[in-house]
C-alpha cells in the first residue's frame, strides 16, 4: 500500500499520540506544553501536504482521493487547527487536565480532513463518526460548567441522530446502485426513489457536519458554551471537510434532477434562519454561531452549482478560507478578552482595546464581504458562480441576507466603536491571542488584495473521481 | 500620476490612525495629503487632450483568473468629477471640526474617504469601481456614526443598509455584465466597446434594472431617497458636505458610465423611464423641501432635486442609440455640470449649515431670524450658495440647469415643462429660508451669534469662486467634458 499517500494524515496520529503521552508525564502547569508535539505535527502534515500539491489520483483501492479538493481541505484545516491550539494553552492553564485537549483536537482535524479526501462512503461514514465524536468532547470540556454541558450533550444528540440518518442513507443508496466506491458511483443512474431518499438522508447527514439546516441547531450553542477554542474550531473545521465532501459528492452525480435544487432551498433556508436568529442576539458568541449558520448557507451556494459553473469549486475553496480565517480571528479577539459574550462588554472597547476592536471589525466586515477584505474576494467568487451557473435568484437571497446581515454585525461594531468605555479595563488571555487577532486580521486584509495566486491555484485544483 | 493621487490618501490614513500624533499636526497632515492629491489631479489636467477617450492610463494585474486589475485612467466624465472632489475634500477637512474630539481618527477618516472616492472616478476597472463603492460606505458609516450628533448610529446604519443594499445590486448587475465576456474582463473599456448585452431583452433589461436601483439608492431618487435626511440632519457639517457633493454622484458618475456606455441599447430602451423617475424626484425634492422646518432637512431634500436634474439630463443623453445628437450631447453636459455645480455649490451650503450647528446646535429655522446684522458675511456667503443653487444665470447651477432642459425639450417636450415647475418650488425655498436666517426680528439668545471666522470664510470663498467662475465663464469646463465624445465611443 502507498502509505506515504496519507502522510500527513499520519503525522496528526503520531502527533495526537506524542501529546497524549507527554500529557501523562507532565505536571499540571506544564501541559501547555503538549502544544509543540500538535504544533510539529501539524507543521510536518502542512509540509508533506504540500509536497503532495500536484497529485491527482485514487490511492488505498479507490477510497482516497489525492486531487485539488483534497489538498486545499488538507492545507486549509491544518492551518485553521494550529490557529486553535494556539490559544489553548493559556485559556486552560487553569484546567485540572487539558493535555488531552491537544491529542482529541488533532483526532477531530484528521476526521474532517478525511471527510473531504474521501471517495468511498463507507470512507466518508467513518471519517464523519471520528469528526463528530471527538467533536462532542471538545464542546462539553468544561464538565463543571452548565452551558459547556449542554453544549455538548446538544451537539451529541442532534449528531446522533444525524449520523444514523447519514448511515441509513449510505445503506440505500449502496443497496440500489450496488457499490459504495465514487469511482463506481459516477454518473450511475440514481432515479429509483430509495436511492434518491438515500442521497438527501447523506446531505443531512453531511448539513449536520456543515451547521446547515437541517441539523443546524447546535452551532449557536457549541459556540456559545464550548471553551473558545473548542468553539474556534468547531464552527469552522468540520464546516471546512463537510462543504467539500459535499462538493466531491454533488459532482458524482451530474444527472440527477433533484439533488442540486435541494442544495439551493437548504442554502436559502439556512442562511435566511442564520440571519434571522442572530438579528437580535444579546450574546457576541451566539451571535456569531448563528453568523456562522448562515455562512454555511453561503457555502452551500457553490455546492448547488458544482459542475454548471467552471469556477464553482475556486470559488467554494475561496470562500471557505475567508470564512474559515474570520471566524477565527472574532474568535481569537473573543478569548483574548476572556470569552465575556455579553454585548454591553463591548462597549468602548475601541478605546480601551483599540487593536482588538479594530480585529473583531475587520474580522465582521470580512464575513459581511466588504472590499478588499478576502470575505469580499469569497462572496464574489459565489455571486459569480451562482449567476454564471443559472441560479441568479440564490444569488439575490444571498444579497438580500447579506444587507441583514450586516445589520446584526453593526450592532456589535457601534456600540464598540461609538460607546463611551466603562471604568474598568478588560481582563486579557495574555500575548499569544492578542497576537493571533492582530494577525488574523492582517491577514484578512492582506490576502484579500493578495487573493490572485492563490485563486489561480485553486483554479488548477481538481476534483476525483 | 492617478494612482499617486488614490494610493497617497490612503496611506496618508494609515499613518494617521497608527502614529500617535497631535490633533494640530493630523489637521495638518491631512490637508496637505489632499492638497497633493488635488495637485496630482491637476497635473493629469494639464496633460488632458479634450475628447480623444481615455488618458493617463495604468493598468496592474490584480486577479488574472477574474479578469480584474488596477486600471485607472480618466476622461471628460471623470476627470472633473475628480477634480472637483479633490477641491471639496480640501474645503472639508479644512473646515474647523465642529467637536473636537479623537481630531487623529476624524483625519483618518476622512483622508480613507478620499483615497476612496477618488479611486471610484478615476479606475477603468469595475470590480475595483464596486471596491471603491463600498469602501466610501465604510468611511462614511464611521464618520457619520462616531462625529455625528442627534440619533447618529441609527442614521449612519441606515446609511449603511441602504447603500450597501444598492451596491450588492449593482455588483450581481455587474457580474452577470461581465459574464457576458469571454474570457472574463472587468475592463470597462473593453466592455464600452463590446456592449455586451446588446441584442438581449429581458436578461439585459434585469442588469440594467440592477443598475439602476442600486445607483437611484445612492444617487438618491425617489422612492430610495429616504436614508438622505437623517443622514444629512446628524452626520457633522463636513461630513455632510462630502456626502452631497462627492457620494451622490457616485451615483450618477455609475449611471453614466455603467448603465448608459456599456447598455446603450437597453439604456435607450428604458430611458423614458428611468426620465419619470428622475421628474418625481425634481418634483418630489423640491416639494418636501420646502416644507421642511430644519435647516439641513431643507437642504437635503433639494439634494433630491438637483440630482433628478442631473438624471433627467443622463436620461435624455441615453435615450437613442444614434439621432438627436445635438440634444443628447448638450444634456449630457448639461448633467456633468450640475454634478459638478452641485457638489460645490450643495458643498458650502453644508459647510455653512455646520457652521450654524457650531454655534447654536440648533437647525430650526423658525428659532433664527434677523442675523444680517450679526452676520453679513455668513448671509453674502449663504445667499450667493442659494442664488446659484436655485439656478439664478451667472452662476453655475443655471449652465447646467438650462442645458439639461434645452436637451430634455428636443426630447420630451412634456417633461420638461413638468420638471420646470420644480425650479419654481426651488427657488421660493430658498428665498424663504435666507429671509426666515437674516430677516425679521432676532431672538435675544441669537445676539452673541458670531460671523464666519477667518477660515471659514477662505474656504467658502474658493468654493464659491468656482461657481461664480463656473457661471460666467464655462467655457473651460464644457471643454473638458466634451460630452459628443462620450455619446459615441465612450472615452471623452
């Protein structure tokens, strides 16, 4: 077997275990530490992944696949995973045991990359079931905190239910075309209703990973409750694996009526109730879990259009990134300032923490797609596709919420930018993520106007099979 | 030569919101940053070739796989929109802050708008157009919203949602444009010359609708006009002034450019149209104008009307692909002017509505009276603004008034008699509120009113200058625009 084939893949298992074991020997204050071995993991997995940057083939009999898709999904999750660690240390410092944290975070990265590497749906069932598991640990970290519980416990229930839907539609759409391999799957007849029952039960199960309706319910309260950088990755890695598995599986199937205009009312419907939930949320960090819910809406526009625009997966790619970089950086602002989510504490804060709120701005006027913030360069890429592929009025829903949209961001920008400061000054995380923000943000400027050679890149990435 | 005078503003703004300066030292940098960006501007003026398309051109790729890059260049449309955006630029952020707080960031700001606006008239490229677009929401929403006063927030978000509603408009009209192209280019000159939508009917007619609600929000017509007043009554004077006199014809600069030279068929099509909505807005602004009892409102809303003016003359321009050429043409010019009238003239009447709000902070017209004797020099300045505002001949705002609608009345007879009454409306507002100021008895809390200060009076006396130059001697202005050109092959 060509194992170096999933070489970054294992680089994050040996660097999960490597965590695991020094968790066992350090004492309690040094656990921190257990983020170089995740960091050198991660580092070797971003290298060896790059080094793979050309490859377009089927390895491991058919079930990986090592193309375009899977390069950017490798490269985008690893980097996103690093930008959560990093702030791990500080913010559990006062957690009795977190050097798990590192090896259980690793192990959710790696389920998510191998969601959207794999081409067999067995494949995808497992890599979904290693994401989720590791995912409902990760949100209900905080065991003696009510609302990290619940998140938890929230995010387990609605994923179990998800992920029997997922299984009980891989079996359907198995038992009728008689394979599970996508090589296999490509272009087969998928009309009886069974099969085509068992392709929208995978969506869901997928719009579950995704944070899109149907299973959409858990991300305002993973986002709220989970440890920041829990939520941090939460909301962004598995959405980053789901929306490409996704993508890989819309393209398998170019002649079946149903399967895109169902993607385009999910879309709608999940960024239209995103929008409309967040409007008038009094918490920052739900408010950006329901933002979040109707970023996945977005992402979904590309998926409609797979294969009926040349540039949909670029465009998806792009956009994906954006996302993926602005949530972080609110997120890294938010547990820099200690995870206070009322949105009175904001108030002032462009006066009291000028680079923060300077951050949490850029990182909101980002995910609202103000030029020449990369969020600008991603929703360009869906408006463009969207039309280019036939569905100009998913592109004006898209329109339409983004004007709403805007106006929940602002009621966080105003109150930081033209409030007067309370007396107090806020209590800070310390350097590492007061650092993360600041470049979180630069670099959401600086790749929007940069946006070209990596979208010509990503304009060269293909999809298998 | 261009890119120095977008990028300098800019930069110029970066320094200024991380480098701890004083507030006199801003002030300072700030005006000579718009100074040198109007300086850079005149250079390309004098280098300018009336009527021979586009000039000073650069081009950078940016996004090669989109078709995108940083073009810039300038014609007879651009070029004194520019210009005349450098000019009030330098008067705002001259103008004395009316409170004098975070001065660094107010700077800041403004110059950001600047770099912004400037960028908006002078690139050929559209996608850097829509940047350049909602980058002025941006640094507009911060200044209305931080230095405004009254119910600031809500109207700065207002301002916001609404324009940024009409720029999402505008930028799905102009993918779908541009996907027209093959292989894609956001090039607007190249797209000039395709005319890629000609031949289509309702896809095309969709686009342009796209088009024109997005720039009737900004320009602002009626029914999309209703973020204008609290805008105006709360944002600072300055802010104010830039609002009208440089955000507005961002509008009309996109209807010109976008609707009218890449669309020329569909334009043609749908002109009438889009000539009833600008006749509402002339009626419509001047009507609710003069019922207004605040200062600022008042103005506002005539903002409403002079711009339907400015649409009725791009209508006219844009309502046949060939015939009526001498009509179309004296329109066109007939709209550049008023922009360009109308942004100096709407520019100091702000200014001056500042000044008062500096003083009183007060915009209602009935707590005022009798301050000719306090003031003269305030009413010689608010008078001739208001004179040439109302269209009087021998100031600016008549050149352009009298060629839209010797162009609307070869056209539509009909429309033009209609639209005249709004000049009538005009005009008695006008003259009511300067003898409702000046006239009658002053209230006592009024006596300790002081005239324009030293500064003020320089600026407005530049600005007004202009429009008194403007209206005597028109000739260098009508020169430059050289509208026949942009009728037929788009550069001018």
């Amino acid at each position: 077997m060509p194992v170096a084939d999933l070489g970054p893949e294992i680089a994050l298992i040996a660097g999960a275990i490597a965590a695991l074991l020094l968790a066992m020997v350090l004492p309690q204050r040094r656990l921190g530490w257990c983020l170089t071995p995740a960091l050198a993991a991660l580092a070797v997995a971003a290298l060896w992944a790059f080094a793979q940057a050309g490859a377009a083939r089927l390895t491991f009999s058919g079930t990986w696949a090592l193309d375009g898709v899977t390069f950017w999904a490798r490269g985008m999750i690893v980097v996103a995973t690093a930008l959560c660690l990093t702030l791990a240390p500080r913010w559990f410092e006062a957690d009795r045991r977190h050097g798990e944290f590192y090896t259980m975070t690793l192990f959710s990265a790696l389920g998510a990359i191998a969601m959207a590497g794999a081409t067999d749906l067995l494949q995808l069932v497992m890599a979904v079931l290693l994401s989720s598991v590791t995912g409902y640990v990760l949100a209900a970290w905080h065991r003696d905190w009510a609302l990290s519980v619940e998140a938890g416990m929230k995010y387990f229930l609605i994923g179990a239910l998800a992920n029997a839907l997922l299984v009980i539609g891989v079996i359907l759409v198995m038992g009728m075309a008689g394979t599970s391999d996508y090589a296999a799957l490509k272009g087969a007849e998928v009309s009886s209703p069974l099969a085509l029952t068992g392709l929208a039960l995978i969506v869901s199960g997928l719009a579950f990973k995704l944070g899109a309706v149907p299973g959409h319910a858990w991300m305002p309260d993973v986002a709220e409750g989970a440890p920041v950088p829990a939520a941090a990755f939460l909301t962004v890695v598995p959405k980053i694996g789901a929306a490409l598995a996704l993508y890989r599986l819309v393209h398998l199937f170019p002649e079946t009526d149903m399967l895109r205009p169902l993607i385009a009312a999910l879309s709608v419907l999940t960024m239209t109730l995103g929008n409309l939930a967040a409007l008038w949320q009094k918490d920052v960090r739900r408010l950006i879990g329901w933002s979040s819910v109707s970023q996945s809406g977005y992402a979904l526009m590309a998926v409609a259009v797979a294969d009926l625009a040349p540039r949909a997966l670029p465009s998806l790619i792009w956009f994906l990134a954006a996302y993926a970089l602005a949530n972080l950086t609110a997120f890294a602002v938010i547990a820099h300032l200690r995870g206070r989510t009322a949105l009175a504490d904001y108030a002032g804060l462009a006066r009291t923490q000028p680079a923060m709120a300077a951050a949490l701005i850029v990182a909101f006027l980002s995910l609202v797609g103000i030029p020449p913030l990369i969020g600008f360069v991603g929703k360009l890429g869906l408006f463009l596709v969207t039309i280019d592929g036939g569905y100009a009025w998913l592109a004006l829903a898209a329109v339409l919420n983004t004007v709403a949209s805007l106006f929940y961001y602002a009621r966080v920008i105003a109150p930081m930018y033209f409030a007067a400061p309370p007396d107090a000054r806020p209590a800070t995380l310390g350097r590492a993520s007061g650092a993360m923000a600041v470049l979180c943000a630069i670099a959401l400027i600086g790749l929007g106007i940069l946006s070209g050679p990596f979208l010509a890149q990503a304009f060269g990435g293909i999809v298998l099979p | 030569m261009l890119t120095f005078a977008i990028l300098l503003p800019f930069a110029a703004a970066t320094l200024l919101a991380f480098a701890p300066l004083s507030g006199g030292l801003s002030r300072a940098i700030a005006v000579a940053t718009a100074a040198l960006a109007l300086l850079a501007l005149v250079v390309v003026w004098a280098g300018f070739t009336p009527g021979a398309g586009f000039q000073a051109e650069m081009e950078i790729p940016w996004i090669p796989a989109l078709g995108v890059a940083w073009r810039v260049g300038v014609d007879g449309i651009s070029l004194p929109l520019a210009l005349m955006s450098g000019l009030l630029f330098i008067a705002a952020i001259a103008w004395p802050m009316e409170r004098e707080v975070n001065a660094r960031q107010y700077y800041a700001w403004f110059l950001f708008l600047e770099g912004a606006s400037l960028g908006l008239f002078l690139t050929l490229d559209l996608l850097l157009f829509y940047v350049f677009f909602d980058l002025s929401l941006v640094g507009m929403y911060f200044l209305i919203g931080r230095w405004g006063h009254g119910d600031a927030q809500r109207a700065a978000l207002k301002f916001f949602l609404y324009t940024l509603a009409g720029s999402l408009l505008i930028l799905l009209a102009i993918i779908a444009l541009v996907l027209m192209t093959d292989p894609l280019t956001f090039d607007m000159r190249e797209l000039i010359a395709l005319q890629p939508v000609a031949g289509m009917d309702l896809r095309a007619g969709l686009i342009l609708l796209g088009l024109v609600i997005g720039f009737a929000i900004k320009t602002p017509l009626f029914p999309v006009h209703t973020w204008l007043p609290p805008a105006h009554v709360d944002a600072p004077g300055p802010a104010s002034a830039i609002l009208a006199g440089v955000l507005l014809k961002m509008g009309t600069y996109g209807l010109v450019r976008i609707a009218m030279q890449m669309m020329r068929e569909t334009f043609a099509t749908y002109a009438l149209a889009i000539a009833i909505v600008a006749l509402i807005s002339i009626l419509w602004g001047s009507i609710v104008a003069f019922a207004q009892e605040n200062l600022k409102r008042r103005i506002a809303y005539t903002s409403v009307n002079h711009m339907g003016y400015a649409v009725l003359g791009i209508a006219v321009a844009g309502s046949a692909v060939t015939g009526h050429e001498a009509a179309r043409d004296l329109a066109l010019t007939g709209a550049m002017v008023e922009m360009v009238a109308h942004g100096l003239i709407t520019g100091a009447l702000f200014l001056i509505a500042g000044a008062f709000w500096a003083r009183t902070q007060d915009y209602e017209l009935g707590h005022y009276g009798g301050l000719a004797g306090n003031a003269p020099r305030m009413m010689a300045a608010m008078g001739l603004a208001s004179f040439a505002s109302l269209g009087l001949p021998g100031l600016a705002g008549f050149v352009a008034e009298v060629q839209i609608f010797i162009g609307a009345f070869a056209i539509w007879p009909w429309l033009a008699a209609l639209a005249l009454l709004g000049l009538i409306v005009t005009a008695a507002l006008f003259l009511g509120m300067l003898q409702r100021i000046f006239f009658g008895d002053r209230p006592p809390v009024l006596d300790g009113f002081a005239d324009l200060s030293r500064t003020e009076i320089g600026i407005l006396a530049a600005l007004l200058a202009l429009v008194v130059l403007i209206g005597v001697w028109p000739a260098w202005l009508l020169d430059m625009i050289g509208a026949g050109a942009a009728l037929t092959f788009g550069g001018g």
